[in-house]
C-alpha cells in the first residue's frame, strides 16, 4: 500500500513541476514567491521592513517604486552590485544598499520574485535564467 501511495504522489509531484501555471517563464511562482519570502526575512527585512515601506529617509520603500516594477536587467543589478547614493523616484536615502552577489541565482531570482509581486506590487517574475544572464555580462566589465 505504502508503495502506491508513494508512486502516486510522485506522480502528482512531477505532474506539478511540470503542468502548472507557467507564468513568465516560470514553473510554478507560488513557489517563487514562498522561498522568497524567507529570504527576504533573512536578508531585506532588517533595513526595507515587513511591508516593503523602507524606513523614513534611511531606507527606502520597495513599494511601486520605479526600480521594484522597472526593468529586469537593473534591478537584479542592484542586488548583485549593491546601491548609494541614488535618487530613487525624487528621493534621496542615507543608508547603503549592499551587495548580495553572494547568494545564488536562484535565490536571486526567489527574493526578487517576491518583492515584485508583495506589498501591492504585481510585476512579472525575475528568473534564474535572468539573474544568470545579468550575472554573466556584469563579470564581462
Ligand atoms: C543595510 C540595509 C539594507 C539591506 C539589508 C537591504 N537594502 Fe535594499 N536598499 C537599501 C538602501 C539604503 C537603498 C537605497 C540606496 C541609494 O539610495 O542609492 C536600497 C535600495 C534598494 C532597491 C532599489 C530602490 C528601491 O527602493 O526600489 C531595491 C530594489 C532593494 N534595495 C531591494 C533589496 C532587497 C531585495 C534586499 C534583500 C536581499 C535588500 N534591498 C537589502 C538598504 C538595504
């Protein structure tokens, strides 16, 4: 019995990586924005806050701003290069964004995934594929 139970849901394992929604080019973003979650718990939390609303002039939001919704290629950039002394939307902040070029591009890919669809944002999903890219041409300079 133990035996079909376990083909069986192996079987529906396989059938979700698979079949299910595939939005941007991306398997299953559910799971995107789960793992990302965690991450940003772990890694973003701290300066940008629970609900992505940044800390007054030291950190900024990451709420519709025009780096969160904007082009793919800059924000992941972002993250690999770290950020100072930028204006974002007219504003100005004083803290440091630093680099996360450490983490994977996977988890890369999962923590932006999430930001861009949280805190009433609805963008499209960053995807390992794109974080590889970034990463490559930026090792080029
Ligand atoms: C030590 C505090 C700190 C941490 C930790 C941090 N950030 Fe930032 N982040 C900043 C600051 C400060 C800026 C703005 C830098 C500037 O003004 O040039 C920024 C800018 C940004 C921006 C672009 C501007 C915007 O508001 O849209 C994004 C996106 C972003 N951070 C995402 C993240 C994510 C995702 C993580 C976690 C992986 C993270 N940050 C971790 C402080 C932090």
């Amino acid at each position: 019995m133990g035996k079909e139970r376990c083909s069986l849901s192996f079987l529906f394992g396989m059938f979700c990586l698979l079949a299910v929604g595939q939005k941007d080019g991306v398997a299953n973003i559910e799971e995107y924005v789960a793992q990302g979650k965690v991450l940003y718990a772990e890694h973003c939390l701290s300066c940008h806050q629970e609900d992505g609303g940044g800390a007054g002039n030291m950190n900024p939001p990451l709420i519709q701003t025009s780096y969160v919704l904007g082009d793919r290629a800059t924000l992941i950039k972002v993250l690999l290069n770290g950020m100072s002394q930028e204006e974002i939307d007219g504003e100005s902040y004083y803290n440091v964004m630093p680099s996360f070029s450490y983490l994977t591009d996977t988890d890369i890919a999962h923590v932006l995934t999430y930001v861009r669809n949280s805190f009433g944002n609805n963008a499209s999903a960053i995807t390992v594929e794109d974080v590889a890219e970034v990463r490559k041409e930026d090792d080029k300079r």
